[in-house]
C-alpha cells in the first residue's frame, strides 16, 4: 500500500494525451497514488518536462519500463501504449500480482485471429487473452469486477456501442441494417506528429479516413454479435473534425417494429441505462453537443425515429480522451477494486 493506504498505480506509456489524462484523473482520485510513471523515448525525463503546466502537482520522472519494478510498486498498471506492446508485458505483469487494464487494442477481442488479421503480430499469449474482460462497465459491469486483465474499448466503439447497446440487446433493430457515421477531434490521433494534424491541414476542413477498413469496425462488430446472439456486421465511416477532444456517433438503424416511437425507445433507453452514472438520456427533441462532455467522463445520448423510413437514429457525445480512453479505464479500476464506481471522474464540464 501507498502512502494513507492508497493504493500504488503506475502508467506505462504516461507521456502521451492518454497517459496525461491518467494522471490528471489519478491525482484527483482519493483512494490511489501514482507509484511509477514509465516510457521509452520519454525515460530519464522529468514529467513536468513534458508537460510544464503540472510541474506543480506532479514531481515524477519518467522511467524506463522494467516490468519486475513495476510490478514491485504497483497494485495496478494502465498500459498506455501503442498497438502491439501491451501483449509483450502484460502476462508477466499479471503473474507477479498486478491487475492490468490495457489501453490499446492488444486486449480487446476474445479471437485473437481477429486481432492478427487486422492489426498483425504474432501472439502465442492466447491463454491470457482468455481471461481478458472488454471494459465497457455499463455492458460488462459484472465481469470486470472480477477481472485482473481489461481491454478498454476503443474512443469510437465507446461512442458507438452505448448508442446501439440497447436496440441489439433488445432485438429492436435489424442488426445489419447499422450504420455509424461518427466525428472525432484531432487528439483521437495522439500527440505524435503528423501532416494531416497540422493546424494548416486540419483547421476548416472536413473529411473521413479509414473508410471500409478502418480498424474499430471488427471491435464494435464483436461487441455487437455478442449483444444480438449472432454475427453481426456494421457500417462504420470516421471523420476528422477541426477539434481538439470530442467524438459525435450518429447511429442509423431500421426497427424491426415500425410501430415503435421516440417515447416507447427513451423509456427503454432510461431503464437499460437506470444503473449507469456516467449515461445521460436526454430528453426529446434535445441533441448532444460534443462539448457538453468535454473533461467529462459522461456519454450523452439522444433518440429519434423517423417513421417515414422506419428508422431509429442514436446521436452518442463523448470525451474521447475521458470516456473513451483514460476515464473509462479508471471507472473500471474503480469497479475492480471494489470502489464507487464514479469515484475521482469529472462530470462537469469545460463548457462553454
């Protein structure tokens, strides 16, 4: 135990946006403290060199990743690493004691030909990725609680799946009739440098990458096979938007009942969601605002049906670094260990 009985956490992988969301939530977190801040090219490092402005509150070097120390200081890890690292580390981790909840895609999928056919590698640690848990709590509370090992869902999947969690689930929709045509803001691509994140390339314009191919289209499609009880495929396109944080998912999909209406979805909506904190159902006729849910951990979310075509559309609001990334691993740390499950995650936001 840390100091005052908190509980030691490390991030490997802290000086990139997910890694400095870790820490701004962890040192607002009342029952944790950060033991170990680890990465390659940042070691040696002090943190508050990285980023200047937590200087103050945060007197930590980052250090080279040495699994046996991590694992010596910390009860949890949070992997916060490119695809294809997080499966080097997290089976030794696991065997000395830590619970590991991994922030990349090296966890999420339960086939792991899945994984290699769309993000390559070559894994022989088919036994671990067994015992992984996808670390969305408002479909998986149960068994994360009993995890040592969590995949955290990706920022889209997490926009995308809480919108159509309840269609599927309750066998509204006709599943290969979804389409997703979601928006992200520019850190969704991480802080290293690249063209097309230049102020000049992005700023005024509009436009979709990744179409057909892009690599959360098998993550939601398993998610959404499990809800529904068989195979499900999805049409997903991304966008980039000239934004900093936020991702906006519009969901269409066919009813299989035409005779269903806005009011009868939002009181399934508001019943499947009742236990979920961080799930707001809006009201009819309001739609959400990616910047509602900037700094938040929250994902707001609207219903409509269009009973001209007979379909149910879903607008979905997140932060993409909070829940779709860092706030949503903390949520399901808070759930493993027993804690409040809204415990050191903001839901005010930065507004306006």
């Amino acid at each position: 135990m840390g100091e005052q009985g908190r509980v030691p956490v490390g991030i490997v992988g802290a000086s990139g946006y997910g890694g400095v969301q870790l820490v701004r939530l962890l040192k607002d977190h009342p029952e944790v403290e950060i033991a170990y801040l680890g990465g390659e090219s940042s070691a040696g490092k002090p943190f508050s060199d990285i980023y200047p402005h937590l200087g103050h509150c945060v007197d930590l070097t980052v250090e080279a990743i040495d699994l046996d120390l991590i694992a010596q200081r910390c009860q949890a890890v949070f992997l916060s690493l490119p695809n294809g690292l997080a499966y080097q580390m997290a089976p030794k981790l696991l065997a000395k004691g830590c619970k590991v909840l991994d922030l990349s895609a090296d966890y999420r999928f339960a086939d792991l030909e899945i994984y290699k056919s769309w993000y390559g590698g070559d894994r022989t640690d088919e036994d671990i990725a067994a015992t992984a848990v996808y670390g969305l709590p408002e479909l998986y509370r149960d068994r994360i609680a009993q995890a040592q090992l969590i995949g955290c869902p990706g920022c889209y999947p997490t926009a995308s799946l809480l919108a159509l969690s309840p269609l599927l689930k309750q066998g509204l929709i006709i599943p290969e009739t979804a389409i997703i045509d979601a928006k992200s803001g520019t850190s969704g691509g991480g802080r290293q440098a690249k063209t097309n994140m230049l102020l000049a390339e992005a700023d005024n314009s509009l436009g979709a990458y990744g179409v057909t191919r892009h690599r959360h289209t098998p993550e939601i499609e398993a998610i959404c096979s499990d809800l529904a009880g068989h195979e499900v495929l999805v049409q997903f396109t991304p966008h980039l938007i000239p934004m900093v944080r936020g991702i906006l998912s519009t969901v269409y999909a066919t009813l299989r009942d035409p005779g269903l209406v806005r009011e009868d979805l939002l009181t399934i909506y508001t019943a499947f969601y009742r236990s979920s904190p961080f799930v707001k159902v809006l009201p009819s006729g309001v739609y959400p605002q990616t910047k509602w849910a900037a700094g938040t951990n929250l994902c707001y979310l609207s219903i409509e049906v269009d009973i001209r075509t007979d379909r149910v559309i879903v607008l979905s609001a997140i932060d993409n670094l909070v829940k779709g990334q860092a706030g949503q691993a903390v949520q399901c740390l808070n759930i493993m260990m027993g804690w409040e499950e809204t415990l050191g995650l903001p839901q005010l936001s930065f507004y306006p």
